[in-house]
C-alpha cells in the first residue's frame, strides 16, 4: 500500500457531476438566507430597521446582532461579532441576516433592511496603524498593534558593524485570494435530538463546533458538523464564514435553512493572504559566511485577528530563511486595519519571509562575487544546526539533499532553442525552502483515531473513524492505505468515518501540512493496537489512540528562546522564465520542484499537491495583484482579480521526491502540501534578474511592474 499510486476513489463522481457539494444539498422547502453585508470600511450604526424587510412578501425574519446568544467569535481570539450591532470595521463585516422562502426573495429583502450608518475614519495602511495618532480599529485595546514577535539570537547590530557587507533590502507582498471553487455555502437544522446539524465545507469539524457552541450558549454536544465534499480551501475555510449564520438561524427558527455565497460575496468576506512589508539587512564576510540578520516585518491583520498571531510569528522565525545565521534581530508586528482581515493560506508566513530571505542570499553571493550555490552551501542549515530560537532543529534536515538533487536534475536538462526574438530574455533561477509542519510554539498538538475491527477468522471490514477534512488534497484515501498497511488488509477492507464530528473524533486541522504526519501516525497506531486486540482473539476488537506530537513551546518572553516545532520540510526549486522586455510580460517555460517528504504515501498525489501548489504560487507570484482602495475592494471578481488558467501553466513541471524518513510520520512520512509555494517567488526573481540584470523586490511581478524596473522614471 505504501508508496503506490492508487486512483483517487472520489475521482470519477467529481469529474461526473455526481458529488455532493454543500450547494448540492439544498432541497425544496428549505428557508434561504441573505447576508446583509456593511458595504463601509469603518463605521458606526446609528440606524437599523427591519420593519419593511420583514413584511416583503416570503420573508420569515431579520436576525440582527440583538438575536446572537454570544455576538463574538474567532479562531485565536474572539473578537469579531457574528453580526454587527454598533461598529462595522471592514465592507465584509455582517450587519444583519434575512430568512426567506427563496435566494429571489431573500436578496430583495436585504436590499430592504435600512441600515443608517456615521462614517469612522479608515485605516488602510499597516504602518501607519502604529502610530501614535492613528484611529483605533478596536478602542478598547488602546492599540491596533495585534501581535508583535521578537527574535534574537547572538548581537546582531555588532556583529553587522564588523561584517564585510552589509545589503540593505525592502519588499512587499500582496494580499491573495483563496478562490476556492465552491464559494462558501450549506445547510442547516435542528433534529428529532434538538441537536443543531450544520451540513457545510470546513478544515476543522470540531474547532467550528466549538466556536458554534460557544455563539449559541450551547454543549457541544448539541451542535454536529458534517463535512460534504469541499471544493478546495488552501486556509481559505479555517476560520468560520457561513456556518455560524446557518446554526443562528436554523436555532432560533427551528426550520432547515440554506445559503450560498455568490463570488463576491465570497471574495469580499473571507479572509486573505497578509501583506507584509519587510526591511532588512544581511552581513557576510568575505569567505560567504553570513554573520547577522537585522530585519522588521509588518503585517496587515485587517480588522479582526483571525489567525494574524500565528502567521506573523511564521513570518519573524523564516526571515531568515533555512539557513543558519549566529546573530539575529527580528520585530515581525500583525496589526489591525480596515482592509480584509488576514488569516491562513498555503505556507501561513512562509512565502512572504522566504521571498526576502531568499532574494537576500543571493544578492549577497552577486556583491561578493561568490557563486549563489556555493553561497547555499556555506550557510544551510545542517543536522543539529540551531535555528533562530536557540534551538537544534528537529531531526531530518534535508535542505542541502534538496538542493543537490535539484541542481542535478537541472544538470540532465537540455537547453531549449533560443527565443524567438530578441527581446526576449530567458534564464534559470534557485531558490530554497523550509516550512514547519503542524501546529507551533506551544499550541497543542494532537490527532485521535478509532478503529474497529470486524470479522470471525478473518478481517472482513476495518472501520477507522477520525476528523479529519478532505479538502482535495487526498488525506482521505492517505489514511485509508495507512490503515490497509498496517493491517495487512486490501483497501476495499477499510471504511472510513472523517466528516462527522458527532461521529468521528478530533484530529485537528486541515492546514500546516499536518494530517499526513498527525492524523495518519493516530491511524497507524490505532491500527496496530486494534491488530493486537484482534490477534489476542478480542472480536470485535476496538482502539482509540491520541497521538501527541513532540512538544512544542512559546518563545521566551526575555531571551525568545524556545522550541517552535516539532517537524520541517524543505524543498528546493529552479525555474526558467522568460521575460519580454518590452511588455514586461514574464512567462515560465519550466520548474524543477524538490521536496523531500520523508516517505510518499501515494507518490501519484504527491506529484499533484506539488503541481497544484506551483500554479497557485505562479498566480500569487505573476498575476494574482488583489488591491484594496481605502478599505475597498478594487478586485472584487475574477475578471479583475487574474487567476492562472491552463495557458499559464508552464509545459514542463518536474516533480522530484525525495523519501527521507521522518522519525514521527508513518513509515516515515511528513507533510508536503504547502512547501512547493514557498521558493517559486524568489526563484522567479533571480530568474528574471539573470534575464534581466533588474531585482523585483514587490509582489506580483506583473508586467508593468517589471517594465517599471527595467526603465525607471527618468532613465
């Protein structure tokens, strides 16, 4: 079972129409909500009357902030109203919500609902949102500061005087869009239990039955979340968006309720990859030693916190990138503002620090006159390196494997005629990563499984219950060859139970490449035991098995020392672009992307997680440009928010696996999901600076931003 590339199971339903998306579940009969959306960055309510709304014909209520048990909620902190009563602090903010017999009559009736609103200054920039006369997006902290993470390691600012170098650096990354693609939507009742059941799409069953519970003045007990099949996420569906407005009012009405969020609602309401801004400065010595990293990063929470606490402590720990530097000074700072709150997406920080920390390494090779590789080579992180807290890394540094085995395949690739014009310029870039998998500094870490095992002399039907959310990514079928293994059973044996969490016990999130390692090692064991009950003539034989990962800890509030994970990946990439310069069109003719991942489960949907990741890391590194203009969304759709399609996509991708183990992960596995996006940007940017002679230092490079590089203002 390990290492074969068996067919996805859920394949051909998708691919016919016949699975069940949470839009798919809604049947005659059910009530139809409408979110009454603030459509302002910031203001106060003054006014708000239903009256009109609820007597348009079909209308069955108006829930506004008065008829929320507990009016608050969040992932990390709960600081962000499930519908708003007195202040609305982004154009996503929910004022109120109509209930309707259908979507028709819905929508017209919350364009009824009189909303009055006086205007609050908007904060738009995150710097700015530090400074001492800036409006306050949430008055009673005292400060839009949400979270600030420092590092030090050694004495960064004497170490930088006595460097032979030192390069100043400053660069900016975007927002980006999930652009899942089902928008948000489900159903929700009561049932003959008086249990609230919430059909929908999520990351983490039991997390939004917390928060649901907690909205609702509920046990959790009395609140199911199931999963129907979910049409992508990438971080897009951790935090909670239509789910606890499905619970609200399929509670207080006691009817079934339905919603689904059109694309700009979706794209307007949930939350965004952080734009962070980072300065910086790197000292080497002659020799290619890298001595000291002095660098601040900013990043944009938007108006509530999400999970900006996490991600901007990501950011702080890769500015330095994977390699191994003795004097540190990083201020990394997640603010609140009035643009789209902030939260999880693929690579949670690490994109956004690698792109500098990267780009960095290599500048600093060009000024000494040193080759970039062996510029890597001197400053990797090895076995029992320590990172940037004090401590050695986690077992299993394989980032100098990674480039190696790149720089091979580079080597076996025969150059591609030259371009056809010229002015077209074609080069290779390199880049390196590192991404932690699972939870981090401290939060806890666990998956539980159960499984069953069924039979009279043989094994007939292994069942194997554990939350876990298939979000595209395959974990289902992962965990199904896990179990299969583990018992010496076919996989038609193994029947799994993952999307109910009534049903089904707690593994954690969706997210931080996690599940492969957390969920599949609680499966493996749980396995196992269950083998041995069977073995030792128990039948039925059943075991629960925790799984808790090596523990992690929080940085030292004095010295920040500490442990921040307990597993990393690494991965190395080159990339051939080429750029038109006179368009400023960048295009990419082809991709070595090397992740080592301890041991592939099915290498088939390694290959397709690394080939996915890299088509969203070209949009977020090309096109993807979401913008904001003073608190509004200025790319509200996909026609003017660009998003890779199949013409952009270069013709050769080249994925290699590397299978060294991991000592945690089932036979040897550990997540890969998220790494293959983290080198691409800065790959992309020594690639076109090798075309080019120009540095891009602001994502996404789009064509007029490289145009602008290559012939400045007053050249």
């Amino acid at each position: 079972m390990i290492g074969t590339s068996l067919p996805r199971p859920d394949a051909t339903a998708k691919v016919t129409g016949a699975t069940r998306y949470p839009g798919d579940l809604i049947e005659p009969g059910m009530l139809h909500l409408k979110v009454v959306f603030a459509q302002r960055p910031h203001a106060r309510i003054v006014r708000l009357e239903t009256a009109v709304a609820l007597a348009y014909p079909g209308v069955v209520a108006v829930l506004t902030a008065a008829d929320v048990p507990h009016n608050a909620y969040g992932l990390v902190e709960p600081d962000q109203p499930v519908l708003c009563g007195e202040v609305v602090r982004f154009v996503g903010d929910r004022v109120a919500l109509v209930v309707a017999t259908s979507r028709e009559v819905a929508e017209v009736a919350a364009g009824l609902v009189e909303v009055a609103y006086e205007d609050l200054p908007v904060l738009a920039d995150a710097a700015l949102a530090l400074t001492s006369d800036a409006p306050l997006i949430h008055p009673e902290r005292g400060t839009n500061l949400l979270y600030h993470c420092p590092i030090r390691k050694g004495d960064a600012e004497a170490a930088l005087a006595t460097a032979d170098l030192v390069l100043e650096g400053e660069f900016s990354t975007a927002w980006q869009e999930h652009a899942f693609l089902q928008p948000e939507a489900g159903i929700a009742y009561v049932d003959a239990d008086d249990r609230v059941i919430i059909h929908t799409a999520g990351q983490w069953l039991h997390e939004d039955r917390r928060q649901i519970a907690e909205v609702l003045g509920l046990p959790e007990a009395q609140v199911v979340i199931r999963y129907a099949a979910i049409g992508g996420a990438f971080g897009g569906r951790e935090d909670l968006s239509v789910q606890h407005l499905l619970a609200l009012a399929a509670w207080k009405l006691r009817q079934p309720v339905a919603i689904v969020w059109s694309r700009a609602e979706s794209v307007m309401a949930h939350h965004k990859r952080h734009p962070v801004t980072i300065r910086c400065r790197w000292g080497a010595m002659r020799d290619g030693r890298i001595v000291a990293v002095s660098a601040t990063a900013i990043g944009d929470g938007g108006a509530y916190a999400s999970t900006s606490q996490e991600v901007i402590k990501c950011v702080a720990l890769f500015l330095t990138g994977c390699y191994e530097v003795p004097n540190i000074h990083v201020d990394a700072y997640a603010v609140y503002t009035n643009n789209l709150p902030a939260g999880a997406f693929r690579g949670f920080g690490a994109p956004q620090a690698q792109f500098a920390s990267e780009v960095m390494v290599t500048r600093l090779a060009h000024a000494l006159g040193r080759d970039p590789v062996a510029m890597r080579r001197i400053n990797l992180y090895r076995e029992g390196s320590l990172e940037p807290t004090q401590q050695p890394l986690p077992a299993g540094v394989s980032v100098r494997a990674c480039l190696d085995t790149c720089l091979t395949t580079l080597a076996t690739l025969p150059a591609l005629p030259p371009p056809a014009a010229p002015h077209l310029k074609r080069a290779w870039g390199l880049a390196c990563g590192i991404k932690n998998l699972g939870y981090s500094f401290g939060f806890p870490e666990q998956a539980t499984a159960t499984v069953e095992l069924h039979g009279s002399t043989t094994i007939e039907q292994a069942i194997v219950r554990i939350g876990a959310a298939d979000v595209g990514q395959g974990a289902h079928l992962i965990l199904r060859q896990i179990a299969a293994e583990a018992l010496n059973v076919s996989l038609e044996t193994v029947q799994l139970i993952a999307e109910d969490s009534a049903e089904a016990p707690n593994a954690g999130s969706a997210s931080a490449s996690r599940l492969t390692l957390m969920a599949g090692r609680a499966v493996h064991d749980a396995a196992l035991g269950a083998l041995r009950e069977w073995q030792n003539e128990e039948r039925p034989a059943c075991v629960t098995v925790q799984y808790r990962a090596p523990a992690t800890t929080p940085l030292d509030a004095t010295t920040t020392a500490g442990k921040p994970n307990y597993a990393y990946g690494y991965a190395a990439q080159a990339v051939e672009v080429e750029v038109d310069i006179i368009t400023g069109l960048v295009r990419i003719v082809r991709i070595i992307s090397v992740h080592d991942v301890g041991r592939a489960i099915n290498r088939q949907q390694v290959e397709g997680q690394i080939e996915g990741a890299l088509a969203q890391a070209l949009g977020y590194t090309l096109m993807e440009h979401f913008q904001m203009r003073e608190g509004r969304v200025a790319t509200p759709g996909l026609s003017t928010y660009l998003i890779p399609t199949i013409l952009d996509t270069p013709p050769e991708i080249i994925p290699v696996i590397l299978e060294l183990a991991d000592p945690e992960g089932p036979y040897g596995a550990r997540g890969m999901a998220e790494l293959p996006l983290i080198p691409f940007a800065p790959a992309v940017a020594d690639a076109i600076h090798n075309a080019t002679g120009v540095w891009l230092s602001d994502l996404p490079f789009t064509p007029e931003r490289v145009v602008l590089a290559l012939h400045p203002p007053g050249s």
